[in-house]
C-alpha cells in the first residue's frame, strides 16, 4: 500500500520530513479494525513528533492520528463493527498512523462517521473532541447540562481544540464561555463556534476579563500557557480549575497553593499509551460527537481543505500547522482514496 512517512526528527521543511513509501498492508489484531483512510487532519504533534523524535528501525515512521475511513476487515474479537462501516478516530500514539492507504486500529478508540460530512471535513473533529471532551468532564467534571452561572476561559480559541471547545462547553453545559483570539479572523471565527466573550490573548488576560465582570471557575490554557500562567492565576476563582494541554517551560506550581486552584494535565493519548480499562471511553464519546454533529448541534472545524493527501499537501498541511495561526483544522482527503 502507498504511505508517507519521515525517516529522519528535523523540520518540515527537512526533505527527510514527509518521504512516500511503499509498504505491506497491516493485519488487524483480534481487537482491531482495518480501516481504508478516506480522510485525514493535521495536528501539532505530527509537527513536534518529526522535529524531536528519531524514528525507531530504519523503515519510515507513519504518522497521522486523525482519520476517517471504511472499515474493510474486523480482528476476531470485535463487536461494535463490521466490514463497510464508516468511521473516525484519533488513533494510538505507538502504532503507525493515518498517512497511509489503510490502517489498522483498536476499536475501542472509535466511532461512528458522522452521516452528514464528508470523510476530511469528519476527519477534522476526533483527536481534538477526545481533547476538549476530556478537559470539559474528566478534568474541570462539570456535569452535561450544568456550569450554570460559571464562566471558562479558552486560551487559544480559534485553534483545532479551541474551536471544539467552544462548541461543547455551549451545546452540552451551561458554562458562559470567553474564549481568546488575536486577529480579525480568529475573533470572527470563535465568535462562529459559539463564544460569548472574545478577548485578545496578546493583551492582559487578567485585565479584560475583570473588564468583563467575569470570574471565571475554569480555565481552559490550550497555547502558551507558560505565558499566560500568572494572569491566569490571577483572574481564576479561588478553587478554580485550571487544565492545560501544551508543553510549558517553568511554569511555577506555587503560585496555585493561596486560591486552592487544581491543576489538570489534559493528555488524549494517556488512556491508549497505557492501555487503561476505560479506553472504551473515547470510542463512546466520538459516537456522541457523531450524534450531536448530525443532529447539527456540533459543526465541523475543519477550515482548510488542501485537496488529496500527497507528500507535497501533507508538507504544506503540517507547514501552515507550524506556523502556530491556524484557524480550526486542516484537512485532506485520505491516501485510501489513492489504493489501488
Ligand atoms: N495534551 C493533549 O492531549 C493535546 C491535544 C491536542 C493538542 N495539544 C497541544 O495543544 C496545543 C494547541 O493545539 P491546537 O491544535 O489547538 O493548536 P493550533 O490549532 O495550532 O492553535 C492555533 C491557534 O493558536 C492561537 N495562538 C497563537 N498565539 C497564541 C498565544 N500567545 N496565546 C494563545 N493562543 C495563541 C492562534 O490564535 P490567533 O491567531 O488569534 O493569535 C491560533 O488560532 C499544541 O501545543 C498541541 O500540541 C495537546
């Protein structure tokens, strides 16, 4: 089957960074589907898993978490699906990814494809609805339908888990959401998602949101949380909650101890890295998302679609990724489309 991978860790723009490939199709274990890849989005950690991690063996790495395909064959143990469904899923961090023509996967971190998209415009929405679900009802536990009276703030609003975000804090809790952006676009775009207040995260945090009347309970720090923490700390509520999902340098714990705040670490890959008894988990919620997408309660985030998946689309997927401006998600149809 056709496939894209690196060989070497270095930058996008390294030759070594996006190589295409021949390899032999996967089989699926007893718990696994074997998915043709109709649709793919980039992420930042396809960008930061090339720049900082040498790819093990000498074969290329395939990367690409988010996908959505047709399953085409079901390991011996499956239940919930059978060859010639549509799916989505954000995959596993330790095994070979969606840039390629097929890929097998655990069945337990799968959904249903929303009917009503396509298969870019579904791949757009599990890596981050995995994310954002996550921070919303394990870290922050607000409970479906509460928050009322509570406020969150988004840090990196318009961005892939932003933009979710946004659109499950308002369609499943009663949380009033701020949510942050810098430029005319991302203000207009998170104001689309469904945010209620938009404040510039290039200007003080603390300041605006005192501005706003505002106290917020939850705060939701999605980029540059070393840069943000002590506003952050600053305009949260004593015992509020602060989860955040980057990788911050230096960011100083202390500072949480006089509000009594809780500090969550949001990790979507954590159930599946350490194969937890609740991975099924993220399957179900992937099927609420597909529900609440059809019911057009939940929209796509997906914003750029960049055509088939190529070694030069995928280059320039994960280039315009990098740049750290994206506005929702970047999308390409799948190598599956290619198979054959
Ligand atoms: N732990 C996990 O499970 C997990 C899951 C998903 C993602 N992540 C990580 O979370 C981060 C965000 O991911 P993403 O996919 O949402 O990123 P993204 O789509 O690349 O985010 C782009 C957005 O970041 C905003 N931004 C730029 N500078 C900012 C600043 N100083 N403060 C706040 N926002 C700023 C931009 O808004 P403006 O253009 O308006 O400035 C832009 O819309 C990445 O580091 C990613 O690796 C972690």
């Amino acid at each position: 089957m056709k496939a894209l991978g690196y060989t070497q860790k270095g930058a996008i723009s390294e030759p070594s960074s996006v190589v295409e490939f021949e390899t032999d199709q996967p089989t699926p274990g007893a718990g696994d589907l074997l998915v043709e890849v109709l649709g793919v989005s980039v992420n930042p950690v396809d960008v930061k898993v090339r720049a900082n991690r040498r790819p093990p063996g000498d074969a290329p790495r395939i990367l690409g978490f988010d996908a959505a395909g047709i399953v085409r064959q079901t390991g011996a143990a499956v239940k919930g699906f059978k060859p010639g469904d549509a799916v989505f899923y954000a995959g596993e961090f330790t095994r070979p990814g969606s840039n390629a023509a097929f890929q097998v996967v655990d069945e337990r971190l799968v959904g249903r494809k929303p009917n009503s998209l396509g298969f870019a415009e579904a791949a757009a929405l599990p890596l981050t609805s995995i994310t954002a679900w996550e921070i919303l009802f394990d870290c922050f536990r607000v409970a479906e339908g509460g928050g009322a009276g509570d406020a969150v703030l988004i840090i990196g609003g318009a961005g892939g888990v932003g933009s979710i975000l946004i659109q499950l804090a308002k369609q499943l809790t009663g949380l009033t959401v701020i949510a942050t952006a810098s430029r005319d676009d991302t203000r207009a775009w998170v104001t689309k998602m469904g945010a209620d207040h938009v404040i510039d995260h290039h200007k003080p945090l603390d300041a605006q949101v005192a501005d706003l009347g505002l106290h917020p309970r939850y705060v939701a720090s999605l980029n540059q949380t070393g840069r943000h923490f002590a506003a952050i700390v600053e305009l949260i509520q004593p015992r509020g909650h602060i989860s955040l999902i980057d990788d911050p340098q230096g960011i100083d714990i202390t500072a949480i101890k006089l509000k009594a705040l809780t500090l969550s670490w949001e990790f979507m890959f954590a159930r599946s890295m350490f194969q937890t008894d609740d991975m099924q988990a993220q399957g179900d919620l992937l099927g609420r998302v597909s529900a609440l997408v059809d019911e057009g309660r939940l929209v796509t985030t997906a914003n750029r679609h960049l055509g088939p998946l190529t070694g030069d689309s995928l280059r320039a997927a994960l280039t315009e990724q990098d740049s750290g401006a994206a506005i929702g998600k970047i999308v390409l149809d799948g190598l599956g489309n290619a198979a054959g």
